[in-house]
C-alpha cells in the first residue's frame, strides 16, 4: 500500500510540468483527496507538499470560485495547521488564501480568519515581506472586510443576539457557517479589526514598510458600519440598559483597536456602562477572565489611549484575586504599564491608585516567585531582579525603604552559597552603579554589596569554561565596574573600602584577561583593555606582548561580509585602536589591522542601520584616536592612513548619503527628542574632529573636502532646542518673551566651540604665515563659527558671549579688511552683550567664569570680570559698538585704566613692574594704536 506523502510527493512532481489532459473532475478528485488526511501525518514536508498541490493544480481558480463548499473545505484544511513561525508555510498560506479568496460566497468567519492570516505579524524579523506583497496583502484584507461589512443589516435594521452568549471560538464560528450576520459574528469582527490594527502598528513601528508615523487607518465605511452595528445591539440602545458579559467583551475590544475612532467609542460605552453596573459582576465562561484579557489588550495601547484605558480598568486588573491567576511575564508587562502611566500622568487620584495596584503586582509577583522556586534563595533572586529593574521607574520603589529592601534580598541572593542566574550578576552591577550615582544609598551598604558582587564575578571567573551567558554577564559586571571606577579615581584620599574594591576589581582582571576561555571578539577586548586602563595595566610591561595578540585577533575578527558585522563593531574597533596606543603596542601591523578591520566595520550599509546615539559613540572614538595618532603622523605612514580613515567615516557620517533608516518621530506624531539630542551631541563632534584636522593636520593630505560636511553638519544641527521646528522658529523670532538661556547649549559653546576655536585665532595673531597658507579653510571655519553663534543668539549666556568678545577681539586685525557683514554682526552683538552685562554688575562678579573655572577656585569673593588689557581690547573695536550708553561706559572703563597709569608715571621709582600694571600698560598701547587707526568715538 503506497503511503500519503508517497502520493502527495507523486502529485507535487507531476504538476511541476503542464498536464493538458489534466481536467477539472481530476482537479476537483486531487483538491478533495487533501481536505482527508489528517493531521497526524502533515509533518512540514507533508505540508508543503499539500500547498503546492493546491497552488499548481490546473483549474484549481475556477473550481474555488465556482464550488463554495469544496473552497470552504480546502481553506478550512490549511486553517488548522500547526505547524507556527514558519516562513515558508505562512508565504504558502498566504498563497492559498490569495487563491481561494476568488470566491465571493465563503462564509463571514472564515473571511475573518483570512484577514487574520493575512494580516497576522511575523516574528522573526529576518523574514518580513516585502512592502509590495504587504501592500497586496493590505488590498486583499480590505476587500475581504468589505464583503463582510455587506452583510451587516442596513441603518434602521437590528442586529439580532443569535445565541445568549456571543463570544465564540474560532472552531465554534465556522461551525455556524453561512448564518445571518448576528452579534457572534459582530464580536468576531471587532475583535478581527483589532487584530488588524494590532498588527498593522506593529509593522509599521518595526519599519517593515514606509508609513508617514500612524499605521494605515481603517476605511470610514468600515468603521461606521461597526459603530452603527454596535448601537443596534440591545445592551446600547439606551444608556442605562444592563449589558451582557459579551457586550463587556465587545467592549474591551473596541478600546483594544489602535484606530482612534472604535477606540474612543469603545472608551465612551464603557464610561457609560461603567457608571451603572460592575464589569466584575457579570459572569463570563470558565475558560474566559476578563481583567487577563484587558491587561493583554492593554499592551499593544499607545500613548494617551494607554493611560485612558489605565484609568478605567486598573482597578479591575489589580485584585489579589485577579493577580493570583496572572502569569508572572504578563504582571511584568503589566508593571511596565502602570510605571508609564505613573510617569505621564499628573492626576494625583489616578496616582494613588495606579501606585496601589503597582504594589498589589510586585506583592504578587513575590508570591508567584515563591511558590513556582525550588529553593528560597532563587525565589529572592528573581523577586529582586523584579524590584531592580522597577526602582528607576516605579516611584514606591525609590524611596529609602524600599530601597533597604531590595539591597537587602540582594545582599542574600549574593552571599549564598548556590548558584544564581547569570542575568543577575549583569543586572546587580548596572543596578549598584545606578544607585552609587544618584546617591540614594549610604556608602557602607553600598559597598558590602559591591564587594559582594565582586567576590560572586571571581566565583564565576574560576569556572575552568565560561559559556555565552556567562561571558556576556562577565561583560556587563565589568561595564559597571569601569564607571565606578572612574567615580573612585578622582577621591584624593581612599579608604579601607576603595582599597579593597580596587583589589577585587584588579583580581578580576586578571584572571578574565589570562582565561583560557576568553573569547577574544571586538566588543570583549574593548570593554576589558578600557577597564584595565583604569587600573594602572598601561605602565606595568609584563601584559604588553597578550594585550598585542588579543588586539590583533579581536582586529582580524571581524568578518569581511557586511551582513555579519553589528553596528556596534566600528566603535569596539576604534576603542581597541585607541587602548593599543595608551598601552604603548602601537606599531604598523596593530594599524593595518585596524585600518582593514574598519574598513569593513565602516562600510556605508552598516552606517545606515546605525542611529544616531551609534553614530555618536563611533565619532567620539575616532576624535579621540585622531588626536592621539597625530604624534605619529610624520613617522608612521599607516597612522596617517588611520587618520586619513577616521576623516573619511566621520565626513560620510556626517552627508546626506547615509541617513540612519529609522523615522524621526514617534509613531504618534510627537519629534523625538532623543533623537535631536544624538543630533546636536554629533555636531559637537564633527566641530571638534574638524577642527582637530585642522590644528594636527596630516602632512601632505588635503582634508578640505572632509572638512565641508562635517562644518555643514554642525552648523544645521548645533542648535538650541527651541528652534528644531519651524513653527518654532517662526514663534521665537516673532516673539522676544520666549527667548531663554539655553544653560546646556551655553556649556556645550564654553567647552566645546570656543576652546578649539580660539587656538586658530590666537594662530592668526602669533604665525600669520602658516594662517594665511590655509587662508581659505580658516576662514570657513570662522564664517562656521559665526553662523552658529548667530542662528543660536537668543539662548546664549553672558558668560558665552564674554568669552566670544575675549576671542573675536583679534578678528578684525587677522582678517585685515575681509571681514564679512555675518562676522562684524558677531563681533558688534558680542560687545553689546560683553559691556550690558559688565555694565549691570559694575566689572565685578563671578558669572564670566566657565564651571571648570569655578571649580578650581577656592575664594568665593568678586573679582573684577574686564582687566585693563581686555578693556584695551574692546577699545580697539569700540566702532562697532552702536549703543552709545555702552560707548560711554566703555570709554569710562578707559579712562579710568588710563588714569591710574598717569599716577604711575608720576611716582615712577626702580621697583619691578607688576602683573597688573603690565595689564595696564598693554591698554594703554592698544589705546594709542586705536587712535593711530583713525577711529573717532562721538558720544
């Protein structure tokens, strides 16, 4: 006896070539014969089998379309197959149903179904559709909801019950088959549109296709003929009639969709209902809770319509009783959404409760951790990786309580002697560093938890293999580890207890660093080299020769494919670069490898799945390796090939050819701000790369063409964030009220800007010859300079513009009569600014030092902000200063500089001449040469 998949197999080779004697009786025997076997012997071999019989067999179309019951049998075949996450079935049903769909008589629930299958998301991401099947898929279930949406009574016409409880399984839908359309088959298309929605954001979120920032909306007609179909139902005609336990699901699945319209009317009948009578009340089937089936729908909610539908059922979701029933993974999620709600609400009676139900989920969460454990030890484990992962975004959690609470389980999750999972020790150390630097904690507990941790990583460590989980534990702990050490480094006097940590954390690096299990990646290496930094391994020799050979295998590494490299690569390169150098095993064979390694890492398909946060990282990396290779740039020719590279990625990051593919705004419409700080942060580097490039030039490299986009970058993005939208920018310039002191942008002018753009002035005034040789780059420079001073003007501190004056004094005597209208109006706004602030504190006080200023001074008293030599440098641009109020007070300023070096003359005597009156004789000389100039003040 032949088996099935002999024959299935038989019947799949014969339709690989055309069968003209093949008829539709023989089709319709082959069709029929499939809809028998049964699902025991459909393995995924079987199945495939199965779909490409139906999608080849001849005049398979014309019998779908003409014979419902053999289309229905068919279909209804492949519907229950079990067989999930698997690409080459789903692109097969999706085929099938594409092919049966030519029917125009199927039932209403399996028209349903299709949609679902149609617009079902996939989850492995590798495998997502192209955007022209989604868009056919998209066209396929519109015309599928029209034909269901036919078949919906006309206005004026009620939907009858049909059954007295209407939400039905998918199985005990198609039992129904070809009935009117009554409430069942309305529920289950509600909760079909839901599905649609659902899935439609999904992909739209996952950039599967090209959305403006919402996902496709339902079509109007579709969505008026549910409300009306809704309203017709007998729980709805009138406000105060009681609803079934089916209206309370129809409901909830209207608040579930993600189209605006079904979700507000949804939110209105249940305040409308809600009102009246208890949802919790009305009992539903033994198999159906409804407060588990709320929290799921409330997880694929979105901004405001989260918070809403938080309002209304938190109470229902929370009970202890409700709670006890709930998987653990589903509290979490749920956790998750009370924390946002928590953070985006300010109604403090929504407060209250929302921080009510937080605490009934965390209690509950402890008592499923219990009662699913083996041991005590691993119930705490996961209880406190719970409150961890909550304490930044769950209030209740952050006070010092609680706080003591959490230390304390994880105190004894650390000190026993069984092992504990290794996401925790991962986690405990990016907790503890959270804790250290918000200060929230005393130091003692503090540190007996560090140490702790630190004694559970060597445990770990002694392990004679170390697998992925634990590596990548061992990776995150030291990640943490680095950024307390950097807090323990500053301390003039350590303690006991830094000593100590700073053994344990020596001790680990050590024996991470001569494991024999140690994976030598990019990622591994550059973590590691950056923490043995931190703890003196540069000046100690005995570890260069192993630094060297895991830089080099870490280099070599990295794959030549562009689609095996991670975004992340080319910044680990460039950290190992950079710890090669500091390590002092720098030579042209650690070069070459990590100038082919970025080579790789760097390519333009990479870049483009880089963010900016990404992109960010990789360019603050490549400033700093710049600035260390330029001492080698006239001896080593691949340093300055390295250069040349970092140049080059920097200036690509920096065009409009490589855009990150990921939108700008969040899928509700709102900019992301977060992406306009990754912006701003990386034109502050294309400003300092650029301007290194400049300062350290490689010798007999024209790095002009580097240098346009990344000053064009800094210039469009280094901006306040006032102006990062037009009609922003329209109101700031229209109204003078909104204009405030941006104190970051200001710190970023003072760090950044101006003290790597005052060493190219002080180059204009010192060596004019080698200025003057790269006139036309500098000048650029400047003209850079100007425009972003000036387009962000508005929200600049005095202390910036003091300290652009101090700078831009020289800039009319470099330029020397090609000085350009946009640089004078920086100089003229500079001065006015410089002298109305020294003007209002009578030239004393202590806002013209920068923080760094600040921090070195020990006196706290006033000094006098505008010296003699400074007040000579304003002089000699004094024409430029419009305000005569200003021009007086400047020339009083001078006069009385001028005075007090008359009295000087006066009492002339053989003693050495002080700093200060150096200071005024200098303004006394700048004075003179002004008036030799030929500049008159009339005042």
């Amino acid at each position: 006896m032949v088996s099935v998949p002999k024959i299935l197999q038989v019947i799949t080779r014969l339709f690989e070539s055309p069968q003209p004697s093949f008829r539709p009786a023989d089709a319709y025997l082959v069709l029929n014969f499939l809809r028998g076997i049964p699902l025991d012997l459909r393995g995924p071999t079987v199945t495939m089998n199965m779909f490409k019989i139906v999608l080849h067999c001849p005049h398979a179309s014309t019998l779908f379309e003409n014979n419902t019951r053999l289309a229905t049998k068919v279909i209804l075949t492949f519907l229950v197959e079990r067989l999930r996450d698997d690409a080459e079935v789903e692109e097969a049903m999706r085929r099938v149903i594409r092919s049966v769909s030519v029917n125009q008589n199927l039932s209403t629930p399996l028209y349903l179904t299709m949609t679902r299958k149609l617009s079902r998301q996939r989850r492995d991401s590798s495998t997502s559709d192209s955007p022209a099947a989604l868009v056919q898929d998209d066209a396929l279930v519109e015309d599928l909801l029209e034909r269901v949406i036919r078949r919906i009574p006309r206005a004026g016409q009620d939907i009858r019950e049909g059954v007295p409880y209407g939400f039905l399984s998918q199985k005990e839908m198609h039992k129904r088959g070809g009935r009117e359309f009554e409430k069942p088959e309305l529920i289950f298309l509600i909760s079909t549109l839901r599905h649609v929605t659902v899935s439609r954001a999904a992909r739209c979120k996952d950039g599967a296709v090209e959305t403006v920032f919402n996902p496709m909306p339902l079509a109007a007609h579709i969505v008026e003929a549910v409300i009306r179909g809704v309203e017709s139902l007998p729980a709805f005609r009138h406000e105060d009639a009681p609803p079934r336990a089916d209206d309370w699901i129809l409901i909830s699945h209207l608040m579930g969709c993600l189209d605006s319209r079904l979700h507000e009317f949804g939110k209105r009948l249940w305040r409308q209902k809600a009102r009246l009578y208890d949802p919790t009340s009305v009992k539903f089937n033994e198999d159906f809770n409804l407060p588990i089936w709320l929290a799921g729908f409330l997880f694929s909610l979105r901004g405001t319509d989260k918070i809403d539908a938080i309002k209304l059922w938190i109470d229902i979701m929370t009970t202890p009783q409700v709670l006890s029933e709930m998987p653990p993974k589903m509290m979490r999620v749920l956790l998750v959404d009370v924390t946002f709600a928590l953070r985006n609400d300010s109604d403090s009676n929504l407060r209250e409760r929302l921080i009510l139900g937080g605490n009934r989920i965390l209690d509950a969460l402890d008592t499923a951790y219990k009662s699913s454990s083996s041991s005590t030890v691993s119930a705490s484990s996961e209880s406190v990786r719970t409150r961890m992962s909550f304490s930044r975004f769950f209030p209740p959690l952050e006070n010092p309580k609680e706080l003591e609470k959490t230390f304390l389980l994880l105190k004894d999750a650390l000190e026993s002697d069984e092992e504990v999972a290794c996401e925790l020790i991962g986690e405990s150390a990016d907790f503890v560093r959270y804790m250290q630097r918000t200060e929230r904690i005393d130091m003692q507990t503090l540190s007996t938890v560090l140490q702790l941790l630190t004694k559970r990583v060597l445990r770990v460590l002694d392990q004679p293999f170390l697998d992925d989980a634990n590596t990548e534990a061992i990776i995150a702990a030291i990640v943490a580890f680095t950024a307390l050490l950097r807090d323990i480094q500053p301390k003039e006097s350590n303690g006991e207890e830094d000593v100590t940590l700073r053994n344990l954390f020596h001790a680990i690096a050590v024996k991470f660093f001569y494991h024999h299990s140690l994976k030598p990646t990019p990622l591994i290496i550059a973590v590691l080299l950056q923490y043995m930094e931190l703890l003196d391994f540069t000046s100690n020799t005995q570890y260069t020769t192993r630094v060297r050979e895991l830089i080099l295998t870490a280099l070599r590494s990295v794959p030549d494919k562009v689609q095996e490299i991670n975004s992340h690569t080319a910044q680990h390169c460039f950290d190992m670069t950079l710890r090669a150098v500091r390590f002092h095993v720098m030579d042209e064979e650690v070069l070459m490898g990590a100038s082919v390694a970025l080579r790789h890492a760097t390519d333009t398909a990479i870049l483009r799945e880089m963010s900016w946060e990404q992109r960010n990282l990789m360019i603050e990396r490549g400033a700093a390796l710049y600035r260390e290779l330029s001492h080698s740039f006239s001896s080593l020719k691949q340093a300055r090939r390295l250069g040349k590279q970092v140049l080059n990625v920097t200036a690509l990051a920096a065009s409009e050819k490589v855009k990150p593919r990921e939108p700008q705004m969040h899928s509700d419409g709102t900019p992301r701000h977060k992406d306009f700080r990754c912006l701003r942060r990386c034109a502050q580097l294309m400003w300092v790369v650029a301007m290194r490039a400049t300062l350290l030039p490689i010798p007999r490299t024209p790095v002009d063409r580097y240098l346009v986009s990344m000053l064009r970058f800094a210039k469009k993005h280094w901006i306040a964030e006032t102006l990062t939208t037009s009609e922003q920018t329209e109101k700031a310039a229209k109204d003078t009220a909104v204009h405030q002191v941006d104190e970051k942008l200001s710190h970023e002018f003072l760090d950044v800007l101006l003290p790597l753009f005052h060493p190219l002035i002080v180059l204009g005034v010192t060596d004019k010859r080698a200025f003057y040789a790269n006139f036309r780059r500098n000048k650029f420079i400047i003209s850079t300079a100007c425009e972003i001073l000036q387009r962000n003007s508005d929200f600049l501190s005095p202390c910036v513009w003091y300290h652009v004056q101090r700078t831009f004094s020289n800039l009319f005597s470099i330029l020397q009569g090609q000085i350009t209208p946009l640089e004078l109006k920086v100089l003229r706004l500079a001065l006015k600014q410089t002298l109305r602030s020294v003007q209002a504190c009578g030239n004393r006080g202590t806002w013209h030092l920068t923080e760094q200023k600040k921090s070195l001074r020990q006196e706290t008293e006033d000094e006098t902000i505008l010296t003699p030599k400074w007040i000579g440098d304003m002089f000699s641009c004094a024409e430029f200063v419009d305000d005569p109020d200003l021009r007086l007070y400047l020339i009083s300023l001078l006069t009385e500089q001028l005075e007090v070096v008359g009295n000087e003359a006066t009492n002339e005597t053989e003693t050495s001449v002080s700093e200060e009156e150096k200071s005024r004789l200098i303004c006394l000389k700048k004075t003179m040469l002004t008036l030799r100039r030929g500049s008159v003040l009339y005042y």
